[in-house]
C-alpha cells in the first residue's frame, strides 16, 4: 500500500503528498475514538472552551485543526499517523456538524470515560477529509499502468453531504436516519494498438446509502439492534459526459456514446452502462457481541459488483462509422472490444483500491453499530 493508489488519493484530499505505510493503515483501521474526546480536543484546538461539545461541532474549522483533534483523541501508531495527515493538510474549512449528530450527548461539557462513544479511526479520517473536499473535483495520477497503454488517471467529485442527515448520529430515537454522500469517479486510459490508441473512458457514480434504526431488542441476554439499510443506484458507464456536467452533483451523468478509436477514415463508437439498484430495504441485525467487536456488516445491492469494468466491456455497444472503403467493420469492433476487455481488469483494480480508500463501495452499504446501552437506550 506505501506509496500506492491510496497515498495518491490521500495526497489529493488533504493537499499535499502524503506516505503512510501499510502499518499505518493497519493501526487506523484497528483503532477506535471516542466522539466526546474529539469534541474535546477540538474545542481545544478552537479556544473554545465554553461551548459544549454540540457547539463544538457546530463551529467552523480547518481541516488541520479537526485532523489534529482526531490525532489528540487518539493514541499510538494511529495517533502518529493522523498527526501526519494533520501536518500535511490545506487549511480547508469544514463544519464536524455536517456528518456529526451527538443528539443527547450534544449538551455534555466533559468526557465520560465510563460512557465513551466510540467510532472507528480510519472511518472518522475518511468522513472529515470528504467533507472537507465537498463539491472539489480532485484529480489524481494513480501510477497505474495498462500493458501497452498509458496510465490510469482519475477524477473524483464528492457531493455534499445531504441535509439534516448526519454521517454518524447518537439517538434514543428510532427515526433518526444516516447518509452518506453522493461520489462520482472517471477513470481514463489509453491503449496503444496497431492502427491507433484506444481511448477508454469509465463513469463510475456512487448513490448515497442510509441507515434507520428498525428494532431494539433490549431484553437480558439478548440484546440486539436492527438497522434497516438501503442503497441508491450506482452506475458505471462507458461514455461521454462533459466536465460540467460531470461536476453539478445536482444532475444525472447521462453518458453519451463516445469515439474509442478514431482513424481517418472510420471511427468506432460505444457505450454502455451496468446499474446496481435495490431501493429496498434491507435488514441487518446486530447482536451484543456484534456491537461489542465492533464488526461490520455489508449489504450488497442486486447486479453484478465484482469485475463491474470487465462487465461493462462485456455490454458495449459499438457502432463503426466508415468514410472510406476497404476497411472491415467487423474487424474493427472486434479490435476495439478486445482491447478494452483486456484493460479492464486493470481498471477494476483501480476502481475497487479507490472506493476502498474512500470507505464506499459500488453497490454495497457497510454499516457499523458502535453502542447500545439498555435501560436508556441510546444507539450510534
């Protein structure tokens, strides 16, 4: 990982380059930190000590300051590699409010030691940073090569995240739902070949997922949360999209069939689009030792998720436009679809290392419930 598509990414979203190691992600992933100490410590890094920790959240900061707060509410390897990511951030202004909702706890002015809220460090990382990039376009060198191409370059727009509906919430409610935000990606590359290069264009946009508290079973022994969970549709496309429109979030990328290979005499169109949608929701239930372990569980959309480029390749329609004569249509198609079927392992690679540094995935929703306390129910 030291090096790899993720410090690339990591370098776009703070701002400047960054090397974290594989150790370092390992102890981001492992680690957990309490909401109260983050408040805390921020409220410290804002001079802010009379306001309380909903206050707090509610106040502007820069990215470095929230970064820094993380890294105090934090300790070991993980805290280290924070205060990294800390130093080498833009002062980017973000609002902690935005994906943090402390509900009942928002009042308090003082950690509760015996009563933590805990999230998982490198979750809490990722949700800052996105906010902190909202509505930026970041485009990204991957250093990611196809044989006998060019490398793979990315441009990533993250929406902002929707009103009234946190990232991380604490309830006694059951009515309170997360969301997360809208992510668009492009992946472009380009295929040397014996008549020309191919072009080759991947839309990828990510619809947001949410999460509801459906059921609490607070009975001695078996105490358990349900969450019903939901996915929006996530598409992946071949196409031609302009970059206005692919930067308004507030409109549909519709992908226009795009020229793969130009000659002077004829060129080859495609386009094609796969589309994971399960606007159902989904239950998911969480035991005791589920919440206790901090696992997480996953709900998968219907389509196809795995190989989702190696499909989309498999979809193409292609179209030959030829001005001259003694050029074989067929010949060229096939040309053209062997060449992208060939580079689009390559890109699933890519597509499947970035989503996974940005803690989503292509129809999937990961959810997590980090407490329960029975008696005075109150959930994250």
């Amino acid at each position: 990982m030291h090096g790899g598509l993720p410090n690339a990414l990591l370098s776009a979203l703070t701002g400047s380059q960054v090397n974290l190691n594989l150790m370092d992600y390992k102890a981001l992933a492992d680690a957990d930190i309490d909401l109260l100490a983050f408040s805390d410590a921020l409220r410290t890094e804002l001079d802010a000590d009379v306001l309380t920790f909903g206050q707090t959240l509610d106040t502007q900061a820069t990215l470095p300051q929230v970064l820094g707060a993380l890294a105090k509410a934090s300790d070991g390897q993980a805290a280290k590699a924070i205060g990294t990511l800390a130093d080498a951030a833009l002062p980017r202004s973000l609002l902690p409010s935005r994906a943090i909702d402390l509900g009942p706890r928002a009042s308090s002015i003082r950690i509760d030691p015996a009563n933590p809220v805990k999230v998982n460090a490198l979750s809490m990382v990722r949700t800052m940073l996105l906010l902190a990039n909202a509505n930026r376009q970041l485009d990204l060198a991957t250093g990611v090569t196809i044989p006998g191409g060019s490398g793979v370059d990315v441009a990533l727009m993250i929406g902002e995240p929707p009103a009234n509906s946190p990232l991380i919430a604490v309830t006694e409610k059951q009515d309170v739902i997360v969301r997360t935000a809208q992510v668009r990606l492009k992946l472009a590359a380009s295929v040397n070949t014996p008549l020309a290069a191919i072009d080759i264009p991947v839309y990828t946009e990510l619809g947001s997922a949410e999460a509801r508290i459906s059921d609490i079973d607070c009975h001695h022994g078996s105490d358990a949360v349900t969450l019903g969970i939901k996915t929006a549709p996530a598409t992946l496309s071949i196409g031609k999209v302009n970059a206005i429109d692919f930067q308004n979030m507030q409109r549909p990328l519709n992908p226009q069939p795009v020229k793969l290979l130009s000659l002077p005499l004829a060129s080859v169109n495609a386009k094609a689009e796969l589309v994971l949608s399960d606007l159902s929701e989904k239950p998911a239930r969480f035991t005791r030792d589920d919440i206790d372990d901090g696992r997480v569980k996953t709900v998968e959309s219907g389509g196809l998720v795995s190989g989702a480029a190696k499909s989309l390749a498999d979809r193409m329609d292609l179209s030959v436009n030829i001005l001259g004569i003694g050029l074989n249509a067929k010949a060229l198609t096939s040309l053209v679809g062997d060449t992208v079927g060939l580079a689009a392992p390559v890109l699933d690679g890519v597509l499947e290392s970035v989503t996974a540094t940005l803690g989503l995935h292509l129809g999937e929703a990961d959810a997590r419930v980090n407490a329960l306390r029975c008696g005075k129910a109150r959930l994250v």
